[in-house]
C-alpha cells in the first residue's frame, strides 16, 4: 500500500466517525460536554491530518509492469544463436 493509499484510507475513516458522530447526537442530543469533546477531537484529528498531507513530498510514480506471457518463444527467435560454451553449428 502507498503513502497515498494509507493517507486515503485514514480520511475515509474521519469521515465515518463523523457520521457516527452525527447519529450519536441524533440520539443522545448534541448538549452533552462528551459529545461536544468527541466532536472536537475529530477536528483536531482531521486538522492534523491536512497538516500532515500538506508536509508530504509527493510520490513518485511507479514504473509500469511488464508482464512476461507463460508461453514458450519461438523457436525461430534461435535459429542464427550460437550456443553458449559449444561454439556455433556447423552450416
């Protein structure tokens, strides 16, 4: 997984605590000084993580895969190869 991939992941889980911050106040009512302090957290943490995202150099790209097929070559790729330590074939 990538910096990026691991940043992504922990925005998309400050997005779930902050719907489950909101149906807990749909609950429990918004008054409460726990409620309010969870809430506050949740900013700091989502705050912090901007900051942490912002000091981020950016990543480099990863070269491309290449992807080598199972099958066997052609035989006819060989035909002008000298075998190594034989010497070349007689014509």
């Amino acid at each position: 997984m990538s910096l990026n991939d691991d940043l992504t992941a922990v925005q998309r889980c400050l997005g779930e605590l902050d719907r489950a911050l909101g149906r807990l106040e749909l609950r429990l009512g918004s008054g409460g000084p726990e409620l309010r302090r969870m809430r506050s957290d949740a900013g700091h943490l989502r705050e912090s993580l901007t900051l942490l995202c912002e000091s981020q150099p950016p990543e480099r790209p990863r070269p491309a895969m290449v992807q080598i097929p199972d099958t066997p070559y052609d035989p006819a790729l060989w035909r002008d190869a000298d075998e190594e330590g034989i010497g070349s074939r007689a014509p």
